[in-house]
C-alpha cells in the first residue's frame, strides 16, 4: 500500500459499511457486523484487493479509528455513521455535562430554530470538545459550534449513547438545549 492507499481503502469500507453494502454483496448482521471473509471478497470482487493483514493495518492506523472488529476478529463494522438501517446494539452511557456539536456556519440559525435532526444519518453526531467539533464543522465549510447541554437533556429522559472511537449519538436536539459557542476557531 503506497501513502495514499489506506485513505482509498477506508473511504471505500466507509461506503460500503455505512451506506450501501450492498453494492458489493454485504449484508450487515444485527450491530452491523460483516464477517471479515465476506468483506475481503466483496473488496476483491470491487477491484480493491486487500489482504487480511492489510485490513488489520487500516484499522488499526484509521485518524477517526472508523471500524472496529469484533472480540473474535473474524467480524468488523463501522463504529458509527451509518445511513442503512441498523441497530448498532449501543447502550444509553451517561454523556458528560456538555457536548459540542460542529458545523458550518450556514446551517446555525437553522439548527438554533429547529434543533439538531439526524438528517442523513441515524443519529446526531457530538462530540466530546470543541477542537474536535470544529473539525467536523470545517469540513464543508467555515465552522461554527454549538454546545448541547447533555446534562438538561439526560435530566429530560434522552438517551445518549458513545460509539467505540468515541463520537457520541442521540436521536435529536430540541434547541432550548442548544447555544452557540461565539468565535470558536480564534
Ligand atoms: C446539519 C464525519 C439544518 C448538521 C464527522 C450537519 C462526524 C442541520 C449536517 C460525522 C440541522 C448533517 C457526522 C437542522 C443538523 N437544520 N442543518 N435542523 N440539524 N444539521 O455529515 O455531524 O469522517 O450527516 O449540523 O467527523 O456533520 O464520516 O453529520 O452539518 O463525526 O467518519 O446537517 O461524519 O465523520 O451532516 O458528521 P452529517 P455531521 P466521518
């Protein structure tokens, strides 16, 4: 794998684990696990051809840590992220006090008037600090981010739950949780 090779590779198990298995012939199991053997036909059949070893290093060496395999190792999914339909098997974990949730500066009067929506995903996406949201948020353009008041939101029955590398997930965000963190790249 050249430098370049294991950001291919993790763009396409992306795809294919979060959005659309069954382009190269997965199904996801329940907690949206594939069998290892499975995938690395399904990558070889996709023109992607990737060892087991050379799987293992994408693991183990992806910036978000996007996937994780199962205690086994003979299964793997993606952490979160998802857009098919699956039932990841998290438990509700107590949140810290705040969350921050990062995105472009476009989308904040929206959000600050209707709340946080899923969109897209099967869960809002938090995460644990502001450096870490301002990322997400520049992804798409100049970031802005908004600071969720877990603690209101536990204390008004909503489940959170964290994925294995750490993003944590509700369902919604009604907007009196929500404030805007003022400037928060400067
Ligand atoms: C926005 C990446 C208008 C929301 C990242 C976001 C993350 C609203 C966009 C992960 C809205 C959805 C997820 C409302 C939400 N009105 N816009 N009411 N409610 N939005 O990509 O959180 O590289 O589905 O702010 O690092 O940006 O894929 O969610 O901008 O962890 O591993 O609608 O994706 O990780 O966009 O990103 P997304 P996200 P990966």
């Amino acid at each position: 794998m050249n430098d370049r090779e294991p950001v291919r590779v993790s763009k396409f198990l992306s795809r294919h684990l979060r959005h659309q298995p069954g382009a190269i012939g997965l199904t996801l199991e329940p907690g949206g696990w594939v069998a290892v053997d499975t995938l690395l036909a399904g990558c070889r059949a996709a023109g992607v051809p990737l060892t087991r070893d050379g799987l293992a290093e994408v693991v183990r060496s992806n910036d978000k840590q996007r996937f994780a395999f199962d205690e086994t190792g003979d299964r793997i999914r993606a952490s979160q992220g998802h857009s098919v339909e699956v039932d990841l098997r998290l438990s509700p974990t107590d949140p810290p006090a705040v969350l921050f949730h990062g995105t472009p500066e476009r989308f904040g009067p929206a959000i600050l008037e209707n709340g946080l929506r899923k969109m897209g995903r099967h869960h809002v996406h938090l995460s644990a600090d502001v450096a870490t949201a301002t990322r997400v948020g520049a992804r798409r353009g100049r970031p802005v981010v908004l600071v969720v008041d877990a603690a209101a939101m536990v204390a008004a029955g909503h489940p959170f739950y964290v994925s294995a590398n750490g993003v944590w997930l509700t369902d919604r965000v009604p907007p009196q949780f929500l404030r805007l963190v003022e400037s928060p790249t400067e």
